[in-house]
C-alpha cells in the first residue's frame, strides 16, 4: 500500500496574536515576529506558537493584536535581501544594457573603441552633473566602456546577428554574392553577402569574411564556402542565385566556382555582379 501523504498545516490569521505570521519565502512555514525565527509547518499549532510565546518571549504575553499587528507592518517595509538583490540586479542590468547600446552606435560611427571612456562617459559625466545637478560616480561606474569591454560588447552582438541570420537562412531561400578581395599584407579575402525576403522585405547582410589560407582558385573558394554552411548547418540547396565578379576563379567553365557550386546544387542561377558592371563601364569613360 502507498504511504499516506503528509498532511500540511495551513497559516491562521488568528495566529497572529502569538506574534506569528507566515514566512515571507514559504508561506507554509510560521515565521516569529519577534526573533525572526522560522519554524517547521510541524509547529503551525495554536498551543506550540502559544508555548514559544511563552517560553522565548514571556515579557511580550500581555501585548495586545496591535502591537503585532505593528510588528508585521515593520517587517514588510523592510527591504529584505532578495529584494535588495533584485534592485542591485536591475541597476546593473540598466548599466549594461546602456554599455551595449553605446557600444552598438560606437560600431556604426566607425570610431575607435578608445572613445568610450576617452569622450562618452566625460560627456555623459557632465550632463548628469551640469543638467541633472546629480552625482554622477554612481551611475557612471556601472557603465562600463574600456577599450577591451567595447570591443567585447560588439564581438557578442556580432556573433547574436550572425546566429540569429544562419537560423533564418536554413529555413527560407536566398541569393549570394562572393567577392575575394586581396589585403594590403597579401592576404586574401572571401566576402559573402546575401539577399532574402523577410517579413515581405528585401534584406541584404553581410554572411561572412574568411581568409583564403591556401590560393585563390575557384575550388578553394567553393570549399572555404560549403565548410562554412556545414559548420552553419545551411542547406546549399536554398542557394537559388548567385553573384560574381568575371575572374575567371568564378567563372571558369572546369575549374571555376560556379562550376562547382552546380554540381551541388544544379537549378542554381549564376549572373554578373551589378556593381562589378558598373566598375568596368566607369574604368572606359573620360
């Protein structure tokens, strides 16, 4: 036979006047409210809050239900821990949401990471004490904006779009437009942008820049862009065009790179980068 369950004792307003209310974490426990004791729901009895009354507390057996009823008062005033936890959490986090946001606008402008604590927080520092007549130590340290913290914040929001951007690609069709790219250090670069529809709009993203280790081919490049899908997990086959600069790494008929990319996805549509079009026709006039 199953064992019976427990039964569990229920708080009683009456309870009050042996100074006893219910816990303010568990309400099934008996919290004193003159020692601040807690006890098991075992001693949720009239007779043993009556005997703790009695025995820890003799000097408060003629106080009447308003003197408990004050007690409780106070004690719910009190900030207890977690809620000052939670408070501190919450500013913190108001602290760091704002570190994000002025690192993201930091991103857009282009400037260095060093502007942060070089311009922003003095800028900021001077407003809260000029315009607000407040002091701003307090509210300026839970910002923070050092180099290596901008550039950290940037590199975490970088890596949420990307993520959130292969999510949505290994569910819906897309264009892609490569271009490889040589850096001043003789160092090439694969620069991958695609085109989708999200939301009855027309996005373009920036997918990936990947350094070429070994050469420039078309082969090369076809590998360096399946290993990124794979490690994505982005189906080739959502590919539906492409587009290309006229090298002939790209457009080789054997070796190129759309070559390639049609064996594994055949239906795919290979044009011409307009911008590439553009560049040509401007390098022949006056």
């Amino acid at each position: 036979m199953s064992q019976s369950k427990k039964k569990c004792r229920q708080y009683n307003v009456d309870y009050l006047k042996f100074g006893f209310i219910p816990s303010l974490s568990n309400k099934q426990l008996p919290l004193c409210l003159i020692c601040n004791k807690v006890f098991s729901n075992d001693a949720m009895k009239p007779s043993k809050l009556e005997d703790h009354l009695r025995r820890c507390h003799p000097d408060k057996l003629d106080k009447d239900l308003k003197y408990f009823q004050t007690l409780k008062e106070n004690l719910q005033k009190r900030p207890t821990l977690d809620k000052m936890f939670t408070l501190t959490s919450q500013r913190n986090d108001d602290g760091f949401r704002a570190s994000y946001n002025i690192s993201l606008l930091i991103a857009k402008s282009g400037k260095p990471h060093t502007i942060g604590e070089q311009l922003i927080l003095p800028a900021v520092e001077e407003v809260i004490k000029t315009v607000l007549h407040k002091p701003a130590f307090d509210i300026i340290k839970k910002i923070p904006l050092s180099n290596n913290s901008v550039q950290r914040r940037i590199d975490e929001m970088s890596d949420d779009i990307e993520n959130f951007l292969c999510k949505y690609l290994q569910t819906t069709h897309f264009s892609i437009q490569l271009d490889e790219s040589t850096l001043p250090g003789n160092e090439a670069l694969l620069l991958a942008y695609v085109r989708f529809i999200m939301d009855q709009n027309i996005h373009e993203e920036l997918l990936f820049a990947r350094t070429l280790a070994t050469d420039t081919k078309g082969e090369s490049i076809f590998h360096v862009l399946r290993d990124y899908f794979i490690e994505k997990e982005i189906p080739l086959s959502n590919i539906i065009s492409v587009a290309t600069d006229g090298a002939p790494a790209m457009v080789g008929r054997y070796r190129g790179f759309i070559s390639f990319l049609k064996e594994s996805v055949p239906g795919v549509l290979a044009v011409h980068c307009v911008i590439h079009r553009q560049h040509l026709v401007a390098k022949n006039l006056n």
